[in-house]
C-alpha cells in the first residue's frame, strides 16, 4: 500500500470518528437540527427506528465503524460508500445554510456544507479507489475469459485425441486375446 493511502485514510476517516462518537455519546445535542431531514425519512424506510436521537445515535455509529474500517485499511471501498451514504443526511441535516437568516451565520453554514462536500468528493474517490489492485469486477470478468480460453484448449485437445483413441482401440479388439 502506498504511503499516500495509508496517511490519507486515516486523516480521512478522523472528522467521522469524532463526529460519530459525539453523535453515539450525545444524540440530543444533534437531534433537534436532525428532525427536518430524518422525519420524513423514517415515514419512507420502515427499518429505522422512529425516535430522531436513536436514528441519530445508528447515524454515528455507523460513521465510527466505518471510519475505523476506512483508517485501518480493512475493506475501505465499502466504508468510504457507507460514510459518504451517512454524510448526505447528515450535511442537510446540519448545514442548512439556505435557511439561516443572519448573512454571517449564513456564511458559515455555506463554508460548512460545501466543507462536507468536499469530503464527500473525497468518499467517493476512496471508494472508486482499488489500491493499485484490479477490483473483483474486472478479476471476474478475466477469470470467465481465462475459464472460456481453457474450456476450448480440453475440447480441442480432446478431440484432437478422441480420433487415434478410437483407432487404437478399435484395432486391439480386433488383436487376439
């Protein structure tokens, strides 16, 4: 593994760590900013819980095992998707800069979404990113062909061989016991 990646996914995964930690810890400080976007969530997806603190709490605990898979290394594609999949809510949730009324709080919240953006951008390349090994897509898609190539080299050997086979069989039968 590149030194790149193992500084960047850490650093990476770090804001989701102490961020889902402090939803799991404390929900209720976030619950209330969280209402507008998980309400009419958990109306659509009957698998969440219905209460906003503990939508809030899976929230943050699926970002702190994430982030530890993304920072360790440990299937990183899928906990950089499963991140990104909790930021989205999350930066709705928080970063309504379209409501603020006050310009400097407005700024804010625009610096911050657009912050959590930018990570999301980051996501989603670690999540395209194989770790200059081909994805399990492409190695399926050359085992099949690997497959098809040996499949026709056993048929045409056999056949080459079927042939002097049957001879020779034909003429020991032929030979007295």
């Amino acid at each position: 593994m590149s030194l790149l990646r193992v500084l960047g996914r850490p650093m990476l995964a770090s804001m989701f760590l102490t961020g889902g930690l402090n939803s799991v810890r404390d929900p209720k400080a976030v619950a209330p900013a969280a209402e507008p976007v998980v309400q009419p969530v958990t109306e659509r997806v009957s698998a969440l819980p219905d209460r906003t603190e503990q939508v809030v709490r899976l929230n943050g605990a699926v970002q702190v095992v994430a982030g530890l898979m993304l920072a360790t290394g440990r299937m990183p594609r899928p906990a950089a998707l499963a991140i990104a999949a909790t930021l989205v809510p999350t930066t709705l949730a928080g970063h309504r800069f379209w409501e603020a009324e006050d310009p400097s709080e407005r700024a804010q919240q625009r610096i911050h979404f657009f912050k959590n953006m930018s990570m999301l951008g980051g996501l989603l390349i670690a999540a395209d990113d194989t770790g200059a090994r081909p994805s399990v897509l492409w190695r399926g898609g050359h085992a099949a062909r690997d497959l098809r190539r040996d499949a026709g080299l056993v048929r045409r050997s056999v056949r080459a061989t079927a042939g002097p086979a049957a001879a020779a069989g034909r003429i020991r039968a032929k030979l007295p016991a």
